[in-house]
C-alpha cells in the first residue's frame, strides 16, 4: 500500500452503517477497517469487484451490532489504486 491510499474518517456508532454504506457505494474501496476509540481494530471488511446486494447483508448487520458498543469510530479506508 503505498502512501495516500488510505483516509480516515470519524463516525458515530449512530451513523457507523450509513457511512460504510457510502463508502462501499463508491466503488474503489479496497478495504474497511473499523478501528475503536482506542485505536483497536474490531471489524475488517475485504471488499472485492463481486461484493454487492445480499453478500453485504451479514457484514451490515454486525456492523450495526458493534455500533452499539461504543459513541465513537474510527473508519480506515483503503481505496485502489486507479493506475
């Protein structure tokens, strides 16, 4: 992975499944990580060309299990490169 692939973004456990939602919608999404207000990674989320619809069903749903643990995340997210 090289340097500018990645971005961080801060969510809410309330808007944690809306904002991966957004994020998966883009397109050039490599990979999820949903990181804890202690910097732990908890969730990763692998996402290839053929993930879409009813396959994201179960990831969506954990997600919205672990949004309740916690007010505040932190999403890294890995985009591909487009060269």
């Amino acid at each position: 992975m090289t340097p500018g692939n990645t971005e961080e973004h801060k969510v809410s456990g309330e808007g944690l499944v809306a904002r991966v939602k957004e994020l998966i919608h883009q397109g050039n999404v490599r990979r999820i990580i949903v990181k804890n207000d202690k910097g732990q990674t908890i969730f990763e989320i692998p996402l290839t060309f053929g993930l879409v619809g009813a396959a994201l069903m179960p990831v969506l749903v954990a997600l919205g299990s672990i949004a309740a643990l916690a007010a505040e995340y932190t999403l890294v997210v890995e985009k591909r490169d487009d060269a």
